[in-house]
C-alpha cells in the first residue's frame, strides 16, 4: 500500500527499488519512517534519518484525494519534531527543480533553497523486482 501511494504521487524513479528503500529503513531509525492510516488506507508517508550532522527527509507523500487537508504538513511536524529530538540542527531534503507545487509546500513550511549543488553516488545499482 506505501508503494502504491508513491506511485499515485509520482515519486517511484526506476533507479530506485521501493521495496528494497523501505527494507533498509526499517533497519536503518525505523521510528522515523512514518505510515498515516486513515480508514485502514495508506494516505501519507515521510522517511526521515539523522547522521549527526543533518538531518533528511524523503518520500513525502499524501494521497491525492487527500491533498490540502494539513496531511502533509502534519507528517513533516511530526518528522521534524522526531529529528530535533534526536539532537539535528538542520534538515535538507531534495526536490526535483520542476515539482514547483513541493517547493512552494516546504518553503511555507520555513523551508528556504540554500544555495549548494546536489551530487549523488550510487553504491548499490537497485534492480526493481
């Protein structure tokens, strides 16, 4: 059902294995990979970690028919909080430059574009099942 939600949200890339991101976290601070039920639905998810440093956030999702009811912001106030307990100064997250709708979501939220460049290494090639 989580994977069925970020398929109706856009967020599945095939470099990416979903199944294989949720295994590792939920080796991996499983507390914060948070799951809203509503009805016995999966209606929203966020993945949050902490490595001492930063703080990240991944995998926003809130259903579509249940955009704009305060799901999203309630999933990043919760992850949030969770991360400042854990003692992270500062949180990033990553979003692709054309989701202009998600830019405007986090930057209402206090989010602000920080001016660095975004490289990425794979480690691990992902081979969807």
């Amino acid at each position: 059902m989580v994977i069925s939600l970020w398929e109706s949200c856009d967020l599945l890339r095939p470099w990416n294995d979903p199944e294989k991101d949720i295994l590792r976290k939920r080796t991996v601070q499983p507390e914060m990979f948070l799951v809203g039920v509503l009805d016995d639905d999966v209606v929203a998810t966020v993945m949050g970690g902490y490595e001492g440093h930063r703080g990240w956030v991944n995998y926003l999702a809130v259903a579509p028919e249940h955009c704009r009811k305060g799901l999203g912001r309630a999933m990043m106030a919760e992850v949030e909080r969770l991360l400042k307990q854990a003692g992270c100064p500062k949180v990033n997250l990553q979003i692709r430059g054309t989701n202009t709708s998600a830019i405007e979501f986090y930057r209402r939220l206090g989010y602000q574009v920080d001016d660095v460049v975004s490289l990425g290494k794979r480690l691990e090639q992902d081979e969807q099942s």
